[in-house]
C-alpha cells in the first residue's frame, strides 16, 4: 500500500514539474548598478539571476534615498528595462542582454527583465 502511494506522489510530481514553464523564470546573470548611499557613500548594487517578467525595485535607491542609482549594467541573458522611478515608472530605457551598460548619467530606480 506505501509503495502504491509513493508511486503515485512521483508521478503527481512528475507531471506538475513538467507542467511548469522553466523559461521565463529567471533571467540568468548579473545586473549591476552603483549609487550614493543616504548617508553619502559610494556603494554598488547588483541582482543575480533575477525574476523575468517582475517589477524589481532596486535596493537602496528607492523612495528613502532621494539619489537614483546610475550605470548599470546588464550581463544577464535577458533584455532589461531600467526605469527612473519605483514600480517601474517613469522613463524607460532597454539594456540588451550580456552587454548592455550605460554611463552614470542614465539614472535608475527599477527594472524588469524579458
């Protein structure tokens, strides 16, 4: 009777695995991004492996710190689009994948990936 149940639970998750879609989970790599910290010292951000298809608002630059964050970079395998506000509002600029970057005068609070 166990073996039967245990069959059975493999099975359930077998299928509910398969079932999941596994490609638009994460976007693989590293995003990066430096800003000035409330207190007035340089620091830098970064995500690795984010979300695809989220809104993330980025540490430390969101609506405490009156500074954006600026230069990021984008080596992960995804698209990116960084905003100037949180919840990703405000103007929008694509990063591609892998190499997309751009200076510090590109200022950024949010991004998604996808």
């Amino acid at each position: 009777m166990r073996l039967r149940s245990a069959v059975t639970a493999v099975l359930g998750a077998a299928l509910l695995l398969a079932a999941v879609p596994g490609s638009a989970s994460a976007a693989s790599g590293q995003f990066r991004y430096s800003y000035v910290t409330v207190e007035g010292d340089e620091a830098s951000g970064f995500l690795n492996n984010p979300p695809s298809g989220r809104c993330i608002n980025l540490h430390g630059v969101g609506q405490e710190n009156p500074q954006p964050g600026h230069s990021p970079q984008n080596r992960t395998d995804a698209w990116a689009t960084v905003f100037t506000g949180t919840d990703c509002e405000g103007d929008s600029y694509r990063l591609r994948p892998h190499t997309g970057g751009a200076s510090e005068r590109l200022k950024v609070r949010s991004v998604i990936f996808g």
